[in-house]
C-alpha cells in the first residue's frame, strides 16, 4: 500500500511542480503576468512549489525502503524522473496547446521508462 501512496503523492507532486516552472510562462502568454516584475514571478512560483514539496517529502519518506516502504533510493529517483515527464506531456498538451510531442520526445520518454524497467530488476 506504501508503494501507491508514493505514487499518488509524486503525481501530485509533479502537477504542482509542472504548474509551478511552467505555468506562468502560460500566464505570460495570455497576457495575466506580463508585467509582473521577476520577483513577482518567482513569488507565485514558489507559492505552488510550496504545495510540490508537501506531497514530495512524505512520498519519498513513505516510499523509502528504510522507511518501511517498497522502494529503494535510486528506484524513487526514477520513479519520479519518469511521472515528472509523464505530467509534464499531459500538462504541455492541455496548457501549451502550440508545443508538439515529436517521435525523438517519445523515444525519450521509451528509454525512461526503459530505465525504470533496468532499475526494479
């Protein structure tokens, strides 16, 4: 169970992660933050960052072999690298729409999910 509740929280995790790094580059655009000065930008961007972080951390903890969870530090790692890529396709389709995914991003994505593969065996 320890295994799905570090899932569920790095998903999240990423969403507010993907949302904080990029999503006021989609504000600009639409015209909401373009004169905000960067300490404004970077202001907002912490403020979901802050919610990054609140389901990060008990992921990991939970996760954590040493923690009484089923994952060891290097698996949690990839794990994380390859649901960051995961949301971050899904929230760059929806918010983005301009920005296509192109055979050489799959194929990316294929080897990533190539080494998480490598890493569990």
């Amino acid at each position: 169970m320890n295994g799905i509740y570090t899932i569920l929280l790095l998903l999240m995790s990423n969403v507010f992660m993907t949302l904080a790094w990029y999503g006021h580059l989609r504000l600009q655009e639409t015209g909401h933050t373009s004169n905000w000065p960067l300490i404004g930008v970077i202001g907002f961007s912490w403020s979901i960052a802050f919610f990054e972080y609140c389901c990060q951390v008990p992921a990991n903890r939970i996760g954590f072999v040493s923690n009484g969870g089923p994952f060891t530090l290097v698996q949690l790692k990839v794990i994380q690298e390859c649901i960051s890529l995961l949301v971050f396709a899904i929230i760059a389709h929806f918010l983005f729409q301009g920005q296509q995914m192109q055979w050489n991003h799959w194929l990316a994505f294929i080897l990533i999910v190539c080494a998480v593969y490598l890493v569990f065996m």
